[in-house]
C-alpha cells in the first residue's frame, strides 16, 4: 500500500487526537474557573492530554513521510530524461538503439 493511501485515516486520527486533548483542556479550564478541582480528575485528564499527544505525534510522523514522498515525487518530475535516467541508472548517458 502506498503511503499516500493511508494519509486521510492518519489526518483524520491527528484531527480527532487534537480534538479530545482540547476538550480536556478545556474541561481543565472548566475546573479551575469554578474553583471545583478534583485532583484525581484532572490528574486523569492530564494524562488524557499527554496520551492524545503522543497519538497525534504519531500521525503527523506518518503524515511527514508522506510529505517526503509527494517531495520526492515533485524533484523527479522536474528532471530531464537524462538527469532521470542517470537518476536511475546510477550514471552514465542513456544509448538510442
């Protein structure tokens, strides 16, 4: 399968790991302007954040793999027939037959 392919299900996770560590955030946020803090809750919604960041971090080192590929991609496209072919060929010209 090629990297691209997976691409939307990892931005898709990106998004939603992002998504849950700002309702815990703000949900922290909640807590602190109500003067309601349960240490053993917000310590559980610390680690919420943290794992969710971790889950992101993940996804966007697949997604920057990706990026390397559309990179790759875009630097060969812009090569002369020649500069691919020794590209490919580990040098040398290309011989017309």
């Amino acid at each position: 399968m090629l990297a691209d392919e997976c691409a939307p299900s990892h931005a898709e996770s990106l998004t939603q790991s992002l998504g849950y560590a700002r309702r815990y955030a703000i949900e922290i946020q909640r807590m602190l302007a109500e003067g309601n803090v349960n240490p053993e809750w917000a310590a559980r919604l610390v680690q919420a954040i943290r794992n969710m960041i971790l889950a992101a971090l993940d996804d966007l080192d697949v997604l920057d793999d990706v990026q390397q590929e559309i990179d790759a991609v875009r630097e060969m496209q812009s090569l002369t027939d020649e500069e691919l072919f020794r590209a490919l060929s580990g040098g040398g010209t290309p011989h017309a037959e």
